[in-house]
C-alpha cells in the first residue's frame, strides 16, 4: 500500500517541501491546511531560506506585469554564465496593476497604477499590507516622492516602517521644497519627519536596504558645486546620518549601490580618466564597516570603459569569485544585456535576456502584519496640521 506523502515524519515532509522552487510555495500552501502552516513554521523556512542561499545562483525579479512578477537565475561560473526563467510570483489582487517594484531584504515595496495607495508584499510567505497615502503626485505621470523600508528594531526585524518623501532641489533656494514622512507598520499613524537636508537625493538614484537602515547616492547641497557622498536612513531614531564619503577625491559623473550577501554595500562609480579627456573608467569598492554613522571602504575592481561598456541599470558582485554583474540596456527596451567581469577583464555579455527593469530577491522570514482593528487610531491634531502645511506649501510652489 502506498505511503502518502501527509504520513511521512514532518522532518521528511519539511526536507522535500525544502527542494520545492521559490515561485511553487503558494501553491503548496493552497494544498491544505496542515500544509500551508508547515511552510510558514519557522524550522521549514529557515531550511528552505538556507538551501536557496547556498545554490550557486542569484535570483532576479527581472519583469513587472500587472499583477505579476518574472523571476530568473543568474548562474556564474567558472566557464560560462547562464539564465534561466525560474517562475512567477504573483498578487492576489488581480485587479491593481503594479507599476514599479522596490526590493528591501526580502520585502517588496509595490507602486501601484493607482496612485492613492501601495502594496508592501512578502512574496515567500504570502503577506501583503496595503498602504493608504495621504497625497500623491504624479505631474506628467511621473511620481517624484522617494521611498523607503525599514526595522526599528534592527535584532528581530521587526516594527516595521515607511519612508516617503519628496525633495525638489534643482533651483535651490527659489524653487526648493521638500517634504518628509513615515508610517508605522504598527500603529497605522503617518509622522511628519522634520527635516531641513544639506543634501540632495536625486530621483533617478535607487537606494539599498541593509541591517534595517536604507541608504541612497547623495550631493551636498552647496553653491560650491556638487560632491559626491551616501547617505543613510536610520528607522529606529527616524533621522538620517551624516553625508558619509566615498573613497575618490574626483568628482563622479555617476554613482550606483548595491548589496552584497545583505551584509555590505557596493558603490560603483564613474569619472574621467584625465581631466580634459572623453574617456571613462568605473570603480567598485565594498564596505569593510557600514552605519548610518560611518563607513570604511575596500577597493574591489576598476576598469577603463575604452572596450564599449554601457553603465549598468543594475549591478551586483560575487565577492569570493571576484566577478561584477552589470544589466543594460540593448537596441531596444525589452531587451537586457548581462555584463560579467573579472578582475583580468571583460568575461562575457550575456545577451538577450528579454525582460528589464531587474532587481535582486532575497527570501525573507519578515512577517507583513495587517493592522488589527483594536489597534486602529485617529491621527493627533497636530500631525494634521503639519500635513495641511505641508499641502499648503505645495499648492504655493506650484508643485501639487
């Protein structure tokens, strides 16, 4: 007589549930009650979490559909590097259409078509949180707040929070506006965060998760010109660090972070080789020690650009192999060209990947908590305030 698969020992059924692809768990937990709460117990994740961490491979959200997101592997090995379609993760909302995706340690951030609210989503587990925003602004469509995610307790991950803002600071001092908020994951209440920067966050720089804390290529707000630096978010205090220096004394025509093993960051950077000369090289260097306090650097690759090679949208690094990852752009823009280089030079351009827009995933053990009704609260009168001045300054430089 057959043995069924709900009779095996659970360390058995946990170890063969562990093999099962990343993009396959709702599925299994659609399967059955006993199930489903197999695969959200925390011995099964952290199996499951740690056997994917091991693979010889990154996996990519490499595609935004409307409710839907592409995954691929990235494998780099000693020969060839390959690509593979891996699966899809997708929403339960099937009628909210998903615009731009933020990856945060595991957690991802999801604006919406609809401007009036976003989505944090753990794909693993199957936990999403809709966000209801106070104000959105989208002139021409185009969405100029800045967002962020974080722990304000760092150890448990845990106290989820919310940044947003907006900082327009192009013709500073007669058009500079900004404006900082942030949400708590726990009481459901907005903060006006008061905030006077001496730094400019520019909205085509992404930023980078790590340890609870989000970081961001920033300038100095100066009449001296602009140097380039990053700059850190912290949760639990809810203020950002100093303007931490990166390790060049050249001006930057370009600068990209990017995590390594959610333990360091990656800062690429771009700048002429001679002064008066058209020619560019880019360097890498990695963090030996990071905070929102202070930053250590080590140096990891540089190269002249001399043999063609586009700046990366999206790069990523394998440190023990000492091999950089950039994606970009080919002829047309669904297509995807993966940049692989070494430290003795250029490897291999991986080409026609037919998605874009890629990002990192990481799996994550975070829990995205819907708000309990008992834990609902009015907003205090002052922060009201606060938020109807801050509309009002809008409305009076011609932002809203």
């Amino acid at each position: 007589m057959a043995t069924m698969i709900s009779n095996l020992p659970r360390d058995l059924i946990e170890e063969i549930f562990s093999r099962v692809p990343l993009t396959s768990m709702k599925a299994v937990r659609l399967t059955c009650k006993s199930w489903n709460n197999l695969s959200k117990s925390e011995s099964f994740t952290k199996v499951h979490i740690g056997r994917a961490a091991t693979r010889e491979e990154k996996t990519m959200i490499v595609d935004v559909m409307p409710h839907k997101l592409n995954l691929m592997s990235i494998v780099i090995d000693d020969v060839t590097p390959s690509a593979e379609f891996k699966g899809q993760f997708s929403l339960l909302h099937k009628n909210y259409r998903i615009n731009q995706v933020l990856h945060y340690e595991g957690l991802l951030l999801c604006i919406m078509k609809d401007p009036t609210r976003i989505v944090v989503w753990n794909p693993y587990l199957g936990q999403t949180r809709w966000i209801q925003l106070r104000y959105f602004h989208r002139p021409h469509g185009i969405d100029h707040f800045r967002y962020a995610l974080g722990y304000a307790d760092k150890e448990s991950c845990s106290s989820l929070k919310f940044l947003r803002f907006l900082d327009y600071f192009y013709k500073a001092p007669e058009e500079e506006f900004f404006w900082y908020e942030i949400y708590d994951f726990d009481s459901g209440l907005w903060t006006t965060l008061n905030v006077t920067p001496h730094w400019g966050i520019y909205s085509t720089y992404p930023c980078v998760s790590l340890k609870g804390n989000t970081y961001w290529p920033a300038k100095e707000r100066s009449t001296q010109g602009f140097q380039d630096y990053i700059i850190g978010f912290d949760f639990t205090r809810e203020r950002f660090g100093p303007l931490l220096a990166l390790p060049t004394d050249r001006e930057c025509s370009f600068v990209s972070l990017s995590c390594v093993k959610e333990e360091k960051l990656a800062a690429l950077f771009k700048h002429r080789l001679h002064h008066d000369s058209y020619e560019y090289e880019f360097e890498i260097w990695i963090t030996t020690k990071i905070d929102v306090e202070m930053v250590s650097w080590s140096k990891f690759l540089r190269m002249d650009m001399r043999p063609k090679i586009e700046l990366p949208l999206t790069f990523y690094i394998d440190e023990e192999k000492k091999v950089f990852m950039g994606f970009d752009h080919g002829e047309y823009p669904k297509l995807l060209f993966l940049n692989v280089i070494g430290e003795t030079g250029f490897l291999r351009k991986l080409e026609n990947i037919q998605y874009h827009s890629p990002c990192s995933y990481v799996p994550s053990l975070v829990q995205v908590k819907k708000l309990a009704r008992d834990r609902l609260r009015k907003q205090r009168s002052l922060e009201n305030r606060r938020f109807a001045q801050n509309i009002l300054r809008l409305a009076r430089n011609g932002k809203s």
